[in-house]
C-alpha cells in the first residue's frame, strides 16, 4: 500500500475514492468464474455492473464514481489465482498467486509496511475478519494458515504492488466454507466496540464524496492507552469495507502519536452501511476493534417507542373539610 489514496477509475463507474490516507486498487463485479476459466471471464467481469453478496434487506448503494478497491480478480494486467477456493471450518489453509498478462507467477513485489503483499479474509456478511501475512515461495505460490469459524461465503483480497508496477492493485476472489449458512444481520451502528478488554470509541462522521476524519480512542479499564506499538509501521490500520458488494480500502493513519488517538483521513464511495476494522497492537499483541458506521447522513435507526403505560384511574377526591 503507497502513500496517498490508490484508486484507478472503472469505466462504470462506481463510487469516489475510501481515502486521502494511504489507500489501494479498484475493481468491478464479484467473482464466481472457477480457476480454469478466470481469464477467460476477465474481459466479461470488466464490462459487468458490480452485484454484491451482501445482506439480504439492506439498503443498496448508490454509484457515484470511480469503484474502491477489491472487486475483480484481475485488474492492470495481474490476476489472483486461487488455489485453494474451498476450506473446511476452523483451522485450514489457504493457497493462491498473482499471475501477470502472460500467465506466469510474479515473484517480484515492492515491499509496504513491512510486507511484500497484505491479505485479507472477510465473511460476506461482515461477522468475520482475518488481517493474514502469507508466505511466499520461490515459484511465485502464497501460502497462509487461516481460521474460518463458520460455514459461509468468503471474500479474499490481495493488496501488493508489484516490482515492475508504479501503483498498487487490490484483487478480490470468492472463497468458501461448506455447510448450513445463513447470513448473520450486520451489526448495529455503535460508538464504542470492546476486544480482548479494550475499549475503541470511534468519533467523526464518514461522508460520501467528501473527506473527514475518524478518530479512534483506545482505552483499557478506563485508563487511555498512550503506548500503542508499531504494527506494519503505523500505530494502527484501518480497512474498510462496504455493505453489499464488499468494496475495500485499506488506510493508515495520520500523523501523531502512540496513542490514545488514532485518526485517519477517508472519504466513502458511495452513501450505504460500512464496516471498519481498525488493527492496533499493544503489548506485544494485535487487536481488532470493528464498527458498523452509516455514510450520507444516515443516522442509526432511532429505537421504536415505547408507548406510555395507560393512566390508572384516580380516585375522587374526599371534599376538603373547613372548620368554620
């Protein structure tokens, strides 16, 4: 991931750039094209219309401009080549490599923030995320444990850019979990998430078309943390990920400190519900705080009312006495 926002446009358009921090690719439709045939399917994904995997019920999102990243599996001539596209829950292992135009596998990327490529696995509905670091053999074949909790489908996506390219590239694949699925509801908007005993308040408001800022407060027991670790080079990272057809951004933060606060520039695509997930790490360990955030204005529903008990009748008043 370079510095500065990283979004190329897709002629349908789809939404304005996640980010004025340090941001990835974009992309077009989801993916379902088996390995044997993906570059068959790459110029027929380019002309589709994005169509998400999101929640059933939930609003859909408006296009307003270039796509965010992660949506095709092939984009400036790389494309992401699953090997594995199915695990079983729990424990496993995934498999893939970024081939260029000619079919072969790179095996020469820049490195960023400490790694050659970032990966990422998010559950369609949003309910699970895994921030991985695969290794990369000789021959160009990635390689990472990962733990799926769940049956369910699975997005992945790879951020790197290559030695030979001047900007980044984000590709996104479908994988899966086989059994009895069925999507969990997205969370609700909150102000405040807790993991693994921390507390992240999240304040600022995520606008479409227009950059903001959201700054992350992490706490303990009520204490501010001021000694948050480097992770990958930063105090924290922060993905995005929208509702519906999982548009992606990767951000990082702005300059400051160690902590409490944790701020990042970003601007959505498009108005809709969002994901984030902010990465922070402290005391050797790495956290993972998420937010459900609505961006357009769209405030969280207001709580249904609940209607005032009946009046319980009053007794008649005893005529005062008066003493004469």
């Amino acid at each position: 991931m370079n510095t500065g926002v990283r979004i190329t446009a897709y002629a349908a358009a789809l939404a304005a750039a996640f980010g004025a921090a340090y941001g990835v690719g974009k992309g077009v439709g989801p993916v379902s094209a088996p390995a044997s045939t993906e570059h068959a399917a790459h110029a027929a994904q380019a002309a589709a219309p994005a169509a998400g995997g999101g929640h059933a019920g939930h609003e859909e999102v408006a296009a307003q401009g270039p796509a965010a990243g992660g949506l095709q599996i092939s984009e400036g001539g790389y494309t992401l080549a699953l090997d594995t596209r199915q695990v079983a829950p729990g424990a496993g292992e995934l498999r893939f490599s970024v081939k260029d135009r000619e079919g072969r596998k790179v095996t020469a990327f820049k490195t960023e923030h400490g790694k050659e490529l970032h990966f990422i696995v998010a559950s369609r509905d949003l309910t699970v995320y895994r921030h991985l670091h695969p290794v990369r053999a000789e021959d160009g074949t990635w390689s990472t444990p990962v733990d799926l909790p769940a049956p369910g489908a699975y997005k992945v996506f790879a951020d790197f850019t290559p030695a030979a390219g001047a900007k980044g590239v984000t590709l996104g694949a479908d994988v899966s979990v086989p059994g009895p699925y069925a999507p969990a509801p997205l969370p609700p908007v909150a102000p405040t998430a807790e993991v693994d005993g921390y507390q992240v308040a999240l304040a600022g408001t995520l606008d479409p078309g227009k950059a903001g800022e959201l700054r992350l407060t992490v706490s303990k027991e009520g204490k501010p943390v001021t000694d948050l670790e480097p992770y990958l080079g930063a105090y924290g990272h922060l993905v995005a990920l929208r509702d519906g057809d999982l548009a992606y951004l990767h951000v990082h933060p702005n300059a400051g400190g160690p902590g409490p606060d944790v701020s990042f520039t970003a601007t959505a695509p498009s108005a809709g519900a969002y994901r984030l997930f902010l990465d922070f790490q402290h005391q050797g360990k790495v956290h993972t705080a998420a937010f459900t955030v609505r961006a357009g204005g769209q405030a969280a529903p207001p709580a249904p009312a609940t209607p005032a008990a009946p009046e319980a009748p009053r007794e008649p008043e005893a005529p005062e006495e008066h003493s004469h």
